[in-house]
C-alpha cells in the first residue's frame, strides 16, 4: 500500500487543524531537501575526519599521543 | 511569573505528519515561541525550520555536541533537533524555537536549541542560529517526519 503523506496544518486564527495531503511539489521539495541534507552531513563528516588524520599525523611526527597532547594544551 | 500567552498547541495523532505548519499567526506579540516535544519515524533527528515556507538563506550557524566531542559550522538552512527512531521507542527530543520581533519588518534572526533524549550512550544537543528575510513571520513551519505523539506548542512573549 503507497503512504499518504500529510502534514498538519493549523490555522492559529481559528485554532482549526486539519491533515492535508502533500502535493506533488511538496513531495519532491521534501525528498530534494533531504539529498541536500545528506549531502551537506556527508561532506562535514569527510571534513571532520580530513581534519582528524591530519592531526594524527601531526601527533606522530611530533611523537606524541593524544593523552600527552591533551596534557600540553590543558 | 507569566513565561507567554499560548496562542495554538498540537499533538500528532496516529499515521504522523510530514510537516506541522503555524498559519494565521497573530500578528499582536512582541516574539514568538515554539515548544517542541519530537519523535521523527525516521533515521534522522534533524527537521527544517521555514518562515513563511521559505527556507533560511544566509548566516546559519550552529554549535553541536554529543557529550564528547563538539563541533561548528554551517549547513546553510535552520534545522531543529529531536528524537529519531533510532532512539530508545517512545522517547521525545525537545527544542525550542524562538523568534524575536516577527510582526516588523526587520531582519528576522531565529535561534533554535534542541536536545535528545535516549537510554544509551549517544545523545546529542545543538544550539542553532539563522537570518531570514525582513517579512513579517506569518506562518512557521516544521518540515520532516514527525511521529504520533510528538507536541508543538506556540506561544506569543509580550
């Protein structure tokens, strides 16, 4: 069975709500923002972990382990 | 003390809804409050923020953790936080979203902080900063799966 999906709109002015199926648009507005989303986590998790083997390399060039590293910059 | 004046309260009932949009927001306050209590029937615990249904467009930042590391930066639009359906069943994440000076016609500046909450080590916060335009916010929209259960409340600040 295909899912309907609806969203809950509520007029503030009246203080009715009612469940109102997507449209079509919205439907593709919503599956475009979460590729957008998993995008933008994937590229800062790439970021992060770029960021992550450089600080380890720089660790073992100086010898260092991150206990002693924590101890020089508290 | 009187913290706001409840101006619309919602819970989701059963089957969920991909959004829960504010309308017809009185325009008689000076901020506008949104209480959230979350659950998303999805992997993700992150939903949009939009005015207006309109996207934010410039100066998102947020600051995030998970009880060990942190982290900052920008992903471009204005996402809340709540429980996913990863976490442990019928926990709720909270957030709350609030919106200073909405009627003008100023610049508005949201700030959104949320929370999750789970019986296991991962559990996350992010507090949450954007711009939007300078029209009046006559309708807030909540954009992502929410499940049954979850409450929104939204509050007028004199």
């Amino acid at each position: 069975m295909t899912e309907i999906l609806q969203k809950l709109v509520v007029d503030c002015g009246t203080g009715e709500a009612t469940y109102v199926p997507l449209t079509a648009e919205e439907i593709a507005q919503r599956e475009a923002d979460a590729l957008a989303y998993a995008q933008e986590q994937a590229d800062r998790e790439a970021a992060e972990a770029a960021r992550q083997a450089q600080r380890e390399a720089i660790m073992t060039r100086l010898g260092l382990t991150a206990d002693e590293l924590k101890v020089l910059l508290g | 003390m009187t913290y706001g004046t409840l101006i619309n309260t919602q819970t989701i009932a059963a089957g969920g809804a991909a959004s829960i949009d504010f309308n017809s927001i009185p325009q008689t306050y000076t901020d506008i409050l949104i209480v959230l209590s979350g659950r998303l029937s999805i992997g993700s615990g992150v939903f949009e923020v939009k005015l207006n249904s309109t996207s934010s467009t410039s100066n998102e930042k947020y600051l995030y953790g998970d009880g060990t590391t942190g982290s900052s930066g920008n992903n471009g639009v204005l996402y809340g936080l709540v429980d996913s359906s990863a976490y442990t069943a019928n926990t709720f994440g909270n957030t709350q979203i609030y919106i200073p000076n909405y009627a003008g016609s100023n610049t508005k500046i949201v700030s959104v902080d949320g929370v999750t909450e789970n019986n296991a080590t991962t559990s996350l916060q992010k507090l949450t900063t954007a711009t939007f335009g300078s029209s009046a916010v006559t309708s807030v929209n909540l954009v992502n799966s929410f499940a049954q259960y979850s409450t929104a409340s939204l509050y007028g600040i004199k």
